[in-house]
C-alpha cells in the first residue's frame, strides 16, 4: 500500500507537506508511509479516502480505480447516511429500553 501513498500524492499534485498538514501528521511521517517504514494509521486513511475522494479497494488492493466515479461518490454517501440514521434509531431503541429496564 506504501506506493499507493505515494501515487495518490502525485497524482493530485500536493507536497508531502501539504499531504501531512491534510492528515494531521509531520511531513515525516508522510515519508515514513511512502517509503514503508511505517503503516498509515486508519484515522489517516479515512482522512485520504474522504478528503481526496480515493477508492478504498484500490488504496488497500490495488485494485480497481484510484478514484471513486460521481456513481460510486453517491452510492458511499448514501450508504454512509443510511448507516448514520440507523445508528440515530438504534440510540434511540437503546434509550428507551434503559427507560424500560429502570421501571
């Protein structure tokens, strides 16, 4: 996955410096990522998936494309939505079954 850091940057045209102020890291660790010194932190890879619009299956893979399609965006946003108003229900379902369990 290290290479794929590296391309993700390059392709978008940003420094390292840039791509470490994006994903609250020093410009180091960014080196470190793409030189496979270290591994990215998740919290960072949803920052590069959200941010910067990358394909998960790609960035993890390397296959498929590098960048979500506008079909693909959609879909990953409704989906995230939907999973949002469940949890939202489920908070809910929670609260109120305490109510119940304290009676």
């Amino acid at each position: 996955m290290f290479d794929r850091i590296k391309e993700i940057r390059e392709k978008i045209f940003i420094t390292q410096q840039q791509m470490a102020n994006a994903l609250n890291v020093r410009k180091q660790a960014i080196s470190d990522y793409e030189r496979g010194i270290n591994t990215i932190p998740t919290k960072a890879l949803i920052i590069l998936i959200n941010d910067y619009n990358i394909n998960i299956n790609w960035l993890l893979s390397g296959k498929g494309n590098m960048l979500l399609s506008d079909t693909e965006k959609v879909s990953t946003a409704q989906q995230i939505q939907e999973l949002n108003d469940r949890i939202k229900e489920l908070e809910i379902e929670n609260k109120v079954l305490k109510e119940l369990i304290k009676k």
